[in-house]
C-alpha cells in the first residue's frame, strides 16, 4: 500500500490518516492537508516557519512545500495535528512585489521573478519577446499568468516546489477510464456564471515615447444576453497579436472550466508501460468513457487531488478539461 512521508530538518514522519495534495494547471502552487490523531499530548513535530518539507508517496516527492498553518487540538487522551502547506510557488502568489522589465522573453522574465524569490524554474516551451513588462505592488503570479496565457502556455507547480512553463501536452492518453470499471464516481457541472457573451482585452504596447492603444474581442456564442467581461492587459498585452490571443485563452478556459467533469479512482497511480505505476499527474491525457453521458473523448486533467482518509482509503479526484480550451484560436 502506498505511503505519505514528509522530511524535514532532518527528520521523517509517515504516521498520517487524512490527506488531501491538490495542483491544478491554473495555479502556481500546490496545496497540501495532512492529519494524524494520536494518543497523548504530542507535539509540534519541530516544525517552524522555516521548514521546508518534502512530500513524498512511496518514496517518490510530490511536492517541496512551507507549512502556513500547523494546528494541534489537545483532548483528554489524544490530540490531533493538522498541516496545512503550499508548494514554494507560494511566494509568487502571496507576496506583494513591484518590477519593470523591457525586451525580455517571458522565459526570461518568468527567470528573473523566481529567482528573486528562489522558486525553481523549467522552461519547457519557446517564449517570444515581451517589449514592457511592469508590475506595482501586485502579485507575481497574476502577472505571469496573464503573460502565460496571452502565449497560450501554462505555468503550474513541479514536484520540487517550483513551476514549470510549458505548452498544453499533446501526448497520447497515458490510459482510459470507464465508468463502472475503474470509475468509482463522477459529477458533471456546467457553472454558468463563468462565462461571459464577449471578452474584450485592452492593453497598451509602449517604444519610446509613442503609446499605441490596443483591444481584442471573442465571443461566446452560447450566451446569447449582454454580459460582457473586460480585462486591462497594460503592457502585457504586446499589441493587437497578444490582445487577441488573450481574450480566445480567456473564452476558452473559461468555457472549459464552466462545464467540467470531476470522477474518482481508486488509489493515486495508474498502470504505465513496462509494468510502472506512475502517479497521477496534470497536464496529461486521459480518455474517460461514460456510457450514461454519451461521452467518450479524449481530456486534459485539469486538476488532481490525492486524498486519504480512514472510509474511502486512497482516491485520486480529476478535473477533466476539453483539450480544445487550450487550442490555438477556436471558434466562437
């Protein structure tokens, strides 16, 4: 049976009854939950706020976190502990941080803001220059997911607790998944509140001292009625191109994410080639077949979630997205 071990400071612990290790393509970090109820009074584990803890399943690291919430509710004769943590992409996501670079690839600019906070890089898709970049006082993550979206690319969260820019994976379906077989459950939700009937991107491209004004629409047919969304790109929309591309990746992300399968399996890996049991990951493929649904297609996994608990045992949850959300262009 697989295992949840974390390491820090020198020290392992593997004793853990609850579980919950999130990531999703959409994100910059990933999320953990660990609890344990044991006898006693316990301890803290010596775990500080400069612990950095690995996560690990059968000795394979999930992710390289820092703990933002460590919780101990003491009874008469047990106690609990509850960690709550996030991928070192954190940083990227809760600081506040202001930054102006011109002339740059988005590779290189993604490069220099993580260095800044010593969030481990890969490149993995070919960037284009970005002519102004500018933040202030914002979140480096909203401003390098908004440039990651205009190229069409991802950026999300890597076992060593950095991230990963790269382009939507158009491998093969790593397996197939069948309702009444390896499905245990699935939910479908169309959440209509995420689409709009038009986006509009607005963004301005600076050289010297002239300004050029750009916007860029894509609509969505399936609203029929005025509900129109409006995003100021600013300097990283770089031109009409990157406005354009923005509002297509907004329309079609959203779309995808409006309508959504989520569905169960058991255990946290699934069969690859050469007898290996990898586990479950983003960005990869999967074809799901569900005979109620009429569905049968080939999905991106969105989102992934690792849980454990003492009545379902080992699951892993997938968000499963339409590959097309992820297309260059697309129709209305």
């Amino acid at each position: 049976m697989s295992d949840i071990e974390i390491r820090f400071d020198g020290q392992r612990y593997h004793w853990w009854q609850r579980a919950d290790i999130r990531a999703s393509v959409d994100d910059l970090c990933a999320s953990i939950q660990l609890g344990v109820t044991l006898p006693g009074t316990g301890d803290n584990l010596g775990i500080t706020a400069n612990s950095v803890i690995d996560v690990l399943i059968d000795e394979q690291l999930v992710y390289r976190t820092r703990v933002d919430s460590l919780t101990r509710s003491v009874g008469r004769d047990s106690h609990d502990i509850s960690i709550t943590g996030r991928s070192l992409g954190r940083e990227l996501v809760d600081c506040q941080y202001s930054q102006t670079l011109s002339g740059l690839s988005l590779g290189e600019i993604a490069k220099r803001l993580c260095s800044a906070f010593k969030v481990p890089l890969k490149i993995a898709a070919k960037t284009v220059a970005v002519p102004e970049f500018s933040m202030q006082c914002e979140s480096p993550a909203n401003a390098l997911i908004n440039a990651a979206r205009a190229a069409n690319l991802l950026l999300h969260a890597t076992p060593d607790g950095g991230v990963i820019l790269t382009k939507p994976t158009s491998a093969p379906p790593v397996c197939a998944l069948r309702y009444g077989e390896n499905i245990l459950d699935y939910e479908i939700t169309d959440e209509f509140q995420q689409r709009f009937s038009e986006y509009c991107v607005k963004g301005a491209d600076y050289d010297g001292n002239s300004n050029a004004a750009y916007s860029s629409r894509a609509r969505d047919a399936g609203i029929g009625f005025y509900r129109p969304m409006q995003i100021m790109a600013d300097k990283h929309g770089r031109g009409q191109g990157g406005c354009e591309r923005r509002a297509i990746a907004e329309r079609n992300r959203r779309r995808a994410r409006a309508h959504r399968i989520e569905l169960t399996v058991h255990g946290w890996q699934y069969p690859g080639r050469q007898n290996t049991w990898p586990l479950w990951d983003i960005n990869t493929q999967v074809r799901a077949v569900i005979p109620p649904e009429k569905i049968d297609a080939v999905f991106l996994i969105g989102e992934r979630s690792f849980r454990l608990d003492e009545q379902g045992g080992q699951l892993t949850r997938l968000t499963l997205m339409d590959r097309a959300a992820y297309a260059e262009g697309g129709s209305d």
